[in-house]
C-alpha cells in the first residue's frame, strides 16, 4: 500500500477528523483591493521605492510583438543592471538571496546576480480576481492542508493561514486554459559539458479553469500534461501523461507511460515525489517540475513569512532564448543571460514527516507576491546540508494576461551539475490553445501519438 493510500484508509476510520482550516478574518478579507491587490500582495511600493507600488501588471504588448505570435519581445530590452553581486559582495546581500544563490556566488568566481529595475509585471483576468475575493472568505483547506473545499478557479487563499495553503496558491496558479509547447531538456554535468536530455512535445490543461464559475470538486484535475518525447534518438517515441486532482486522498495521481518497445500503455503509479524524472536524465525529481509540483502530504508545512529578496523575474531573454549553447555554460546558467529583480516574496518551508520517504529532508520555497508562482527554493539532505537548489523563470505573456514560468532549472550542488527543462525559445515559445477534447486526454490517445 502506498503512502496515500495508507493516508485514505486512516481517513476513512475517522472521518469525522478532517481538520479543515477556517477562512481569513473579516478583517483581513477586508484589506482586499485596498492595502492588498485581489490576490494578496502588498500594493504599496516598499519603504526605499526599489520595489514599485502595483499599478495592475503588463497587459500591454510592447512595441513590435506580432499579435498571435508565440515568441513574446523583451518589454525591457534597453535596461542595464543597477547592481551586480558575485562571490565577491555576496555577504552583504545574502539575506535577500536564497542559500543556493548564496552558494553559486561563493562557489564559482563566474556566477553573477545583475540586479535589474524590478516591474510587477504579473496580471490575470478579472474573473479570477473577483473569484480570488470570494475565495478569501469562503475557501478551506482540509486534512491538514492536503485538500481543498469550496474553491473558485482563481487563487483559493490570498490570505493564506499556514503553509500548505501557500502552497495550494502556487499549484493552482494561474497559466491559461491550455498550453502547447516543443522544449528541450538540457544536462550540463560537473565537467561543464552540456548534453541534450530529452525533445519533447508538451500539452499542459488546466481544467479547473474551463468553467469559472464551478466550485472545485474533490476528484476535478487541476493539472494535466500529455509529453511526447521527440529525441534524442533513443527517446523518440516514448510518451507519458500525468493527471493531478484537488484532493489527493479522494483522487490520487495517476500516470501512464507509453514505451515503443513495449507497444502498450501501462500505468505508472511512481512518476511522482522523489521519482527521478527521465525527462531530466534523472537529474532533478518529479516533483521538482515547475520547482514544485504534485501532492503536499509529506511534509509539514510551515509558513514563515514574506521577505524581500533577489530572484529570476521578467527572463524574456532566457525564457525566449534561440540558441541553448548560449544559455548553457559550464557550471551554472550564463549570468548575462538571467534578470534579476527585486520582489516580495512569501516563505514556505516544508520538513519532511518522520513516517514519510524523500531524498529532500527540508525544501524552503520563496513564492511570488503577485503571482504566487514558485520561483526558486532549497533542498537540504537528511544531513541538513544543501543538497539542490531551483528557480523558475517567471514572464507575463502580456497578450493573454497570463504568467509563465517555463523554463525551471535544478542546480545538483553535491555533483556539481544542473539540468534546465523547458526550454521553449529554440522551437517557437509557448502556445495558448483551446482545450483538447475528453478523448485526447484518454491513455488509449497516448499510445496511437506515442508509436513510431
């Protein structure tokens, strides 16, 4: 019996138990739209101006973006850092910088933080706003943060009251309804030598946000991904599809795989927590996609507080970037290739539970202000030692008011490798599409894509 299923079964027993969380204050709810934007976020700019007051984010195509394009220009393009940090400086800024970033900066005498202007760039419909409020009084987290009830397509706790209801912010963020997008994977390992892991195809649906007027259900997916891998040559063909619901203990995950050589679809219960992702080569875990993804019940999540720091923000030349040899340089990203921006961001730490099972003992994770979108974390081992580090590259896609962060990047600090997945520049960026049909999402459609 796996570990949700363990979970279930103590569930039914007292399922009277479920420990469900009471929404925000009144007072608190109150502050929505006036000291706080709709989702959250402190709307005044902070007390010395380098973090701006929000003013509703991009939602303005700059100038020279084709309308229906799926390569969006730089709205930035003609700035210059106003700061850079190295191993040299890096002290005096470390508390506005995650341990990983500390650790690249002291490590390697070419790692450099070019702090650009920051701009709070993050929009969603208003919809989603005016769901986000009901939310505020209304939404609850139940099972000790496992689950959700009552819940808007939006964000389900502006105000969050404890760490997992942070958490449930970042994995129902905002990304469209549907996405389409050709990436690459790419290792660059301790020698500095950069190999392709994986082409693929990517569909990313986010069915919770086809009707936004339904209350989300216990057993309604929130995440769903179809990935059909391209190359290199010994991957063409293979093909997986992963499915997430809104209550883990009623719906766990399920997957599937398709594997040419064996000519059949087959479930795959493991793609999942601290399963390598061969997507990656093995170099990151499954639930390290997106910096985090997949079921909160391993850990204990704690809420620590909101913080100003350093972080990828606004990465329309990485994100969009052509050439992958540029990007990928030994021993960590091109620093010329990454912004770097000021931001508020909230902290979340997760410690592993005492009867649970994970190469990562302790994950820190800095989420979003405005987006609520995770853009970079720590992992520590079981010896408290640093283990991994990722970040993911936030831009707005101004055309249809909708925050990205593909691609995300895993920083191996005991091998000295990394690996960045979801590469999209080099094959056209990202797609907004209609929704596929019930029938696309269905195993048997995976196995007539995946044969070659």
């Amino acid at each position: 019996m796996n570990y949700l299923n363990s979970l279930l079964a103590a569930s039914l027993v007292a399922a009277m138990a479920s420990h469900a969380h009471a929404a925000a204050s009144t007072q608190d709810v109150s502050r929505l739209g006036k000291d706080l934007t709709l989702v959250g976020a402190e709307k005044a700019a902070n007390a010395d101006g380098s973090i701006p007051a929000y003013q509703g984010g991009l939602t303005t195509p700059p100038a020279g973006f084709k309308t229906g394009d799926s390569l969006r220009p730089d709205p930035f393009p003609n700035e210059k850092p106003l700061l850079v940090i190295d191993g040299k400086n890096v002290d005096q800024y470390k508390g506005q910088l995650t341990a990983t970033t500390v650790e690249l900066a002291k490590r390697f005498p070419t790692f450099r933080i070019e702090v650009y202007p920051t701009h709070r760039t993050a929009a969603l419909p208003k919809v989603l706003l005016d769901n986000t409020l009901k939310n505020a009084s209304a939404a609850k987290s139940l099972e000790n943060g496992m689950a959700i009830e009552n819940v808007l397509p939006g964000v389900p706790f502006p105000i969050p009251q404890n760490g997992a209801e942070a958490m449930w912010n970042h994995l129902l963020r905002y990304q469209g309804v549907a996405q389409k997008a050709k990436y690459d994977s790419w290792n660059v390992d301790a020698a500095g030598v950069a190999a392709l892991a994986t082409t693929g195809l990517a569909f990313n649906g986010y069915p919770i946000y086809e009707d936004l007027n339904k209350v989300i259900d216990a057993k309604d997916i929130y995440f769903q991904t179809k990935l059909y891998y391209e190359g290199p040559a010994r991957r063409a063909g293979e093909s997986m599809m992963i499915k997430d619901a809104a209550n883990p203990l009623v719906q766990e995950r399920r997957a599937w795989q398709y594997l040419p050589g064996q000519r059949r679809v087959k479930l795959a219960p493991n793609l999942a927590y601290d399963t390598p992702n061969p997507g990656t080569a093995g170099s990151g875990t499954f639930d390290d996609i997106y910096v985090f993804n997949g079921a909160l019940d391993r850990y204990d999540w704690h809420l620590v507080g909101k913080q100003e720091m350093y972080v990828p923000y606004n990465t329309y030349r990485l994100t969009y970037i052509k050439d992958p040899k540029v990007l990928t340089t030994p021993k960590h990203l091109a620093s010329d290739q990454v912004r770097w921006e000021k931001h508020r961001v909230w902290v979340v730490e997760g410690t592993l539970k005492g009867n649970a099972r994970h190469i990562y003992a302790k994950r820190r994770f800095y989420l979003d202000e405005d987006s609520w979108f995770a853009l970079a974390s720590d992992q520590y081992d079981a010896r408290g030692q640093l283990y991994r580090g990722s970040y993911s590259f936030f831009t707005q896609s101004y055309d249809v008011q909708t925050p990205n962060n593909n691609p995300h990047v895993v920083y191996d600090l005991v091998g000295g490798s990394y690996n960045i997945n979801g590469l999209i520049g080099p094959h056209g960026g990202i797609e907004y599409i209609a929704p596929l049909s019930k029938a696309q999402w269905s195993p048997e459609a995976l196995a007539g894509a995946g044969i070659r």
